[in-house]
C-alpha cells in the first residue's frame, strides 16, 4: 500500500465514522480563522468537526504577504485602536513562535510617490513602535545618501530618505502555519478533513444537520452539530445568503498579487516603496527568492488569477522604485500569488471607489443565538488569536462547555535544536552552515517532531539528501510530511506544507529526479 493508498483509507475510516455523528460544533473552512477556531475549542474539551471543500489554508490563506505585523499603514486612515490590537496580537505570536515568526527590519523609501516626508515618516513608524509597547528595535531614519548606502538597490531618483522599522515574517509560508492549529487541534480530538465540502445544512432549535461531500468519492455524509462555524472566507456571505441568515455585515472583496522572483537584495530586510497609486507595495524575502506585491484590486468574484495588467504594474514599480542590473520582465517571474482580501462593510453601506483602499481590516464575528451560527468576517493572519478566543467566548455562550484550558498555539520552548547538531552535522560532513541550515528547518517546521524526521535518515541514508541546491528540505522531510500531513495532491505538499511550487519553477520541479520520484508516492 503507497502513502496515499493509506492516506485514503485513514480518510475513508473517519468519513464512515463520521456519519449521523453529533457534534458540538461543525466549522465550514479550513483558513486561518476555521483552523484557530477548531484549535482553541478542541483544546478545551469540545467536540468539534472541520471540513475544508479543497485542502487546508488552500484560498485566501496560502495568498498572503507572510506578514505578522502591526499594520503600520493603517495609521494613515487613524485606525488607532486596530494598530494597537494587531501589535498585541503581533507580539504574542512572536513570543509563542520564536522559530517560525522571525522580527525582520523594514526598510521603507521615502521616494517621490510617498505621501510624507520622511520627518513624518519617521513620527509615524516611532508612534507604531509606542503602540506595539517597544517590543520590537526602535526606528531609524535615513538621509537620502544614508539610505543608498545602506540599502544599495534603492533608486535615488526622487528619494528624500528611507525609515527603518522592526515587523515580522512568517519564514515559511502562511499555509503551513495554518497547518499548525489543524495539527493543534487533531491532537486534541478534532476531526479535521480536507477536501469535505458541506453541500447543505438546515437548522431547528437543536442546532445543525450538516450534508457533507467527500471530494475524492463523491460519498456524502450527514452529520448533526449544535453550533455551526461559517469560517469561510471570502465566501462567508454567500455561505450565509445560502442558509438564508441574515447579519448586519457583509464583504467587499480585494484582490491582491505577488511576483516571486529571483532575490534582489543581500539584506534579509523588507523594502518598501509607495506605488502610483501612493500604497506600500514590499519586496519580501522568501527563502532564496524574493517576492514582490502586492496590489489592491476590487473585485466581485472570490476567485481571481494574475493578469498580464497585474504583473506590468508590480513589475514596472519594482524598476522604478529599484536601481537593479537589468529591469525585471515577466521571464523572471518563478511564480505567482493571488488572492483576495475578504473585507467587512456594515451591510447597508455604500463602498464608493474613492474609499476602496481605505476599508478597514478588521476582523467582525456575529453570532446569531436563534440559529446557532457563528460568522466570522475578514480579519488578517496576524489577529488569528484573538479570532480564536471571540469565538471560544461565543461558543460557551451558545451553553457549551468548556471542560479543559490546555495550551492551544505556540512552539515547544523547552526543545533544545543544538541536541541534534552533531547527528545531523554527520550527514553534511563538508558542510557545517548547510547542517545549521538544515537543522534550523526542521525545528521550524517540526517542532519536537523532529526526531520522527531524523528517524527516516537513520534508516536511510538517501532521506538527508537536499531536494533542490539553495533550500533546506530534505527527501526524508517531504516523505515525513506526505505520511503524517494529510497531504492527498501534489499541491498540499509542494504548495502548502512546503514553498516549494513558490520558489522553483515548474520546469525546476518537473526536471528534479529525486523530488519526482517523492511525488510518485502521492500522485498514483
Ligand atoms: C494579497 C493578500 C495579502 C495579505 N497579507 C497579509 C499579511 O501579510 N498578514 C496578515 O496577517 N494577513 C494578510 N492577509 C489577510 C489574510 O490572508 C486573510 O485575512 C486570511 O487568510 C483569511 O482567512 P480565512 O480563514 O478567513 O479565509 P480562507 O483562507 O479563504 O479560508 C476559507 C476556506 O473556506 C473554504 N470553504 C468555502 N466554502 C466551503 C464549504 N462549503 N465547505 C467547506 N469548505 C469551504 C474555502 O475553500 C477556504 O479554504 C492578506 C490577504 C491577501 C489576499
């Protein structure tokens, strides 16, 4: 039996489980907010179900910037009070994920689009410091001159100077972080199913009759639960017109892109340049690549692609804003990103386009007592927390009960990475940062889970070798993630429990033996 033979069955046996089962709460989504919402509620002793129609964190949250931060640039439209709850949300995940979520510089060009001087610039970023209570390095400003010789790339023309200021970066990619809380929340008893669409649900006084649809067979099952969870997304209020709920929001929807491309920069900071349209557009680092984005577009329909519009745009800021070699053109392109922000609006007002950009990011969760539904609407990666706890609170309100507290996010501090330097230094004799390297990744990406990875090393030798030069994932790595990571298509594991599809091309990837010969296990 191959792994996704074994993956199969394991689905099948839950899936055959689950049907006329009662639950306490069904969440519909398996983003940022649906995983955090199973985590939370799962750890404290509820009975819960998520079902996710394609894979885990495969829409808006495999589409983000990979940013955890404070939203500096909300303080242009006084969102004060947001600025201030997404620094706290900022710094609690910093301190809980010291390996996955890394403080990072930002390095923002006061160039000729900026709409202030870099004297005001420099006031903003040092009140964004004051409302993320000095937890990150204190800003800095440059004169022009300064700000070449520090940042080399950066083009002079029209520059008045740069600021510097301290955020952070999610070093792999959002998708995998998603993947945290699912495994958060399995561990404590949730039943979380990727490709499991819920096709229909009614409601009565006791709560919910779920019909859900097993993507890979087509198979339905009913299942009852007293709470139900739209975590939906960008689909939340199409979900909600569906059941025929009413809420006082609704969503507006923005779409936004990124270019990833080779790397620009030496520095490991993030560049930041006001467009034409005087929005912050980023270069960021991924890994060995660099990515470029994003745009704010609106848009009606929730699923979107890169236009040839999208890519001229980002392509033409980064060499207007860059002093690069050689322009960037779309042969440069690796891959692309697109996606769209789910945005709240009060439902019976107007967005007119002069607003558009200036919407708010924040996150509404509404409860409807009489229906027992939780609707979750917009919020960002960084306030996963808080989504978590809202919706934690609005559980017990509906009478159920929390019956544990046990931790439910966050890395195992206690782990010691230098106990496994020697034995993994073995396998890159020659090669001491490689083993650092590789190392580093795994305690990121695993946790204390590392062991169960070396393990597949020990037992063959092929398991230490590096898929692609510049990276460090290993076969036994990617063979661990296909075995324990619910991975059913080759996207889960080179798109989301890796970066991997973002940072090869497809011919990279199509001519990599080694990595094709892993793929064969799950692409029968
Ligand atoms: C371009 C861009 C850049 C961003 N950058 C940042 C950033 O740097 N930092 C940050 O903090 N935030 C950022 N965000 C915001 C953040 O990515 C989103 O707010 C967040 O990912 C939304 O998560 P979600 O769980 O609500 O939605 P989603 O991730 O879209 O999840 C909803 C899921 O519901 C599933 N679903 C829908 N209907 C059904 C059904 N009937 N049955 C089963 N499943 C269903 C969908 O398949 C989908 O996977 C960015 C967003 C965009 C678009």
């Amino acid at each position: 039996m191959n792994n996704l033979d074994m993956t199969q069955v394991k689905r099948e046996n839950q899936l055959a489980n689950l049907d006329n089962s009662e639950f306490d709460v069904a969440i519909v989504g398996g983003g940022i907010n649906g995983a955090v919402s199973a985590a939370i509620l799962a750890a404290r002793g509820v009975k819960v179900v998520l079902v996710e129609k394609n894979d885990f964190a495969s829409f808006t949250s495999q589409e983000s910037s990979n940013m955890v931060w404070g939203g500096i640039k909300y303080l242009q439209t006084y969102e004060v009070p947001l600025v201030w709850a997404l620094c706290g949300s900022r710094n609690e995940l910093m301190r809980a994920f010291p390996n996955r979520i890394k403080a990072t510089s930002f390095f923002a060009a006061v160039g000729p689009t900026a709409p202030f001087g870099k004297v005001l610039g420099f006031f903003g970023a040092s009140l964004y410091w004051i409302l993320g209570r000095f937890q990150t390095k204190a800003p800095a400003v440059y004169s022009k001159e300064g700000a070449k010789e520090h940042e080399p790339l950066i083009s002079t023309s029209g520059l008045k100077g740069a600021v510097q200021y301290d955020d952070a970066l999610l070093l792999d990619n959002d998708s995998r972080f998603v993947w945290e809380f699912i495994k958060s929340a399995k561990k404590y008893g949730a039943i979380c199913l990727n490709y499991v669409e819920m096709e229909n649900a009614t409601s009565n006084s006791a709560g919910w009759n779920l019909s859900l649809k097993d993507q890979l067979t087509n198979k339905t099952k009913q299942i009852r639960a007293k709470v139900l969870i739209n975590a939906t997304g960008p689909f939340a209020s199409e979900l909600n017109n569906a059941l025929e709920i009413e809420t006082k929001h609704t969503l507006a929807l923005s779409k936004g892109i990124h270019l990833v491309v080779p790397k620009l920069t030496d520095h490991q900071h993030v560049m930041a340049f006001f467009d034409d349209d005087q929005r912050l557009f980023y270069v960021i680092p991924m890994h060995d690549r660099s990515v470029i984005g994003t745009t704010d577009t609106r848009v009606s329909n929730p699923t979107n692609e890169v236009t040839d519009a999208d890519r001229e745009f980002v392509l033409e800021q980064a060499n207007r804003c860059l002093e690069l070699v050689k322009p960037l053109t779309k042969s440069d392109i690796i891959s692309e990103r697109s996606g769209v922000r789910p945005l709240v609006v009060k439902r019976k007002s107007e967005v007119k386009n002069q607003d558009w950009t200036s919407l708010s990011r924040k996150h509404e969760i509404e409860l409807d007592k009489k229906k027992r539904l939780i609707t979750i609407f917009g919020g960002k990666l960084t306030d996963c927390i808080n989504v978590g706890k809202e919706v934690s609170d609005l559980v017990k309100k509906l009478g159920i009960k929390e019956i544990r507290n046990r931790k439910w996010y966050g890395e195992d501090l206690d782990l010691k990475s230098s106990a496994f330097y020697s034995e993994i230094s073995e396998y890159y004799p020659k090669n001491p940062q490689l083993a650092k390297k590789v190392l580093a990744g795994l305690i990121r990406r695993h946790g204390s889970q590392i062991e169960r990875v070396i393990e597949l090393w020990r037992k063959d030798k092929l398991n230490s070798q590096i898929i692609f030069e510049g990276l460090d994932f290993t076969r036994g790595e990617l063979l661990y993630i296909i075995e324990n990571e619910d991975v059913v298509k080759p996207d889960d594991l080179l798109r989301r429990r890796t970066p991997l599809k973002l940072l090869r091309t497809k011919e990279e990837i199509a001519q990599n033996k080694l990595l094709q010969e892993v793929l064969e296990r799950i692409s029968s």
